[in-house]
C-alpha cells in the first residue's frame, strides 16, 4: 500500500466518516451538507492520524516499527506537512457547510476539532485518563457534528445520545490501547494509566465503561429513538462488549490487549449496523 494512504489508516477513518451516514439514514435526508460533512470527518480523522504519527516517532520505532514514519517511506517533515494539508481539507469543508446552511455551529465543531486533535497528538495524549477522554470525546463528537449538519432538532438530541454511546465505548478501547502499548510508552516517558497506576487498574476502569455502555443500550429503544430491529442487533455487540470486558479483566497481557481492541472496534461496527436497522 501507498505510505501516504497507509498513514491516513483509512479504514479508521472511513469508519468515522460513516458516523455522518448512520445520522443522514436516522433523519432519512441526504444532501450536499451531509456529502461535506463524510469529507470532512474523513478528513479530520485522517489528519488526526497523521499528526499522532508525527508525534509519536519515537514510541512508534518501538511498538509499531512498520509504519510509514518510523520505518523510512514518509520523512518527518513531509508526515507533519501532510497532516496540515489535511486539517485544512477537513476545515474548508466544514466552512461550506456552514456557509451553504446559514448554520455556523458545523464550523465552529470543526475548528474546535482541529485544536483537540493537535492537541492531543502533542501532549493530551501522555496525559493519563486526559487523552483517553479527549479521543472518545472527539468520536462521540462526530454523531453530533452531523446532527448540526441536518440542523433538525430531533435529529440533534438523537445526535448527542449517540454521541454518549460512542464516547463511552471508545474511551474504554483507548485504555486497552495504551495496555497494549505500555513498553514503548515507558521508554518514551509517557505517563499514561496502566503506567502510572498499574495496568490491572487500567483493565477494570475499561471493563466498568463497557459495562455501563451495554446497560444503557436498551435505553434508545425504551425512549423511542430505535424500533426493535436495534435492540436485536445490539444484543450481539453487547455480548461481544461483555466478552472482551471478561478477556481484559483475566489478562492484561500485550497479546490479550490488542485482541479485546480488535473486538471492541468489531462491536461497534455491528452497533453502527443496529443504529441503521433500527432507525427503519
């Protein structure tokens, strides 16, 4: 694969993008807002993903050796250049949203996001707890950029409750990441959970969010956001959610760690598929 795609992890962010899909299949509207808005997500994950390459060079030598910066194919100078270049993708298309829709909110998201990105490949990152909560802030921050984008204000509230949702999950699967990357965070002086407080800690405090997050999933079929095609779907994210609370709680292990995320990111992925069915 192509480095300069290869660093986009373009899976991840496609992902993201789809975020904006499932919120234009809720409200049942597609328009030229919502095409802006997969582009900007698209761009803004992208651009956030190469930045953290950027930032993390020298962790990155030690526990993902393979990818573009550390191993050679991007120099330094031209990943941070191209993690600009991508910012400002990201932030145009936020302002012709706003532009097109009179709605300056969209913008405003965007800018915010441009900062909390930087911010957190710079320093919130090392940062225990901090830059768990500021990535799952910036995932549950994309169901909400579309509601804004639909400017529908039952969309809206649907927006922010998924929002929630997601915020919840991906903080616990960033704290099984940085259980998975605690050697190369130690030689880098990072002080993150599992460092500072131990990663048996680290395993609990994610397996009590996953936990919290499967317990409340019912709620948006009781309040009517989602029909009963939802709560079938989701009952199988949650069982998978469960089992890798389960796995991480036996085993904190590198090994162990990067399974349960590779599980919690497939769980998602189905309550993506049971947000849609749902909405029907």
């Amino acid at each position: 694969m192509n480095p300069y795609i290869e660093i986009l992890r373009p899976g991840n962010a496609i992902m993201s993008a789809i975020v904006i899909i499932l919120v234009a299949i809720i409200d049942r509207s597609f328009n030229m807002p919502i095409i802006l808005a997969m582009l900007t997500v698209f761009f803004e994950t992208a651009a956030g993903n190469v930045i953290n390459d950027y930032f993390d060079y020298n962790i990155d030598l030690v526990n993902k050796p393979e990818r573009p910066i550390p191993s050679g194919r991007i120099s330094l100078k031209n990943g941070r250049n191209y993690a600009y270049l991508l910012f400002a993708l990201g932030t145009v298309c936020g302002f012709m949203i706003s532009f097109m829709t009179n709605n300056w909110i969209p913008f405003m998201i965007v800018l915010l996001a441009d900062v909390v990105l930087y911010l957190y490949a710079y320093k919130l990152k090392s940062t225990p707890l901090l830059g768990n909560l500021a990535v799952g802030f910036m995932t549950g921050f994309g169901f909400v950029f579309g509601g804004f984008t639909l400017n529908n204000p039952n969309i809206i509230i649907t927006s922010i409750y998924l929002g929630f949702f997601a915020f919840v999950m991906t903080t616990a699967r960033e704290l099984v990441k940085d259980i998975e990357d605690v050697e190369g965070d130690k030689l880098e002086g990072a002080r993150t959970l599992p460092i500072l407080y131990g990663e048996r800690t680290t395993a609990i405090l994610a397996a009590i969010l996953i936990i919290i997050d499967c317990a409340l999933c019912p709620l948006l079929y009781h309040i009517n956001i989602f029909g009963i095609y939802y709560l079938a779907i989701i009952a199988i994210a949650a069982i998978l959610f469960l089992y890798s609370a389960v796995l991480i709680l036996k085993n904190q292990e590198r090994a162990t760690a990067k399974k349960v995320s590779k599980y919690l990111k497939i769980g998602m992925l189905i309550a993506f598929v049971s947000f849609i069915f749902g909405s029907f």
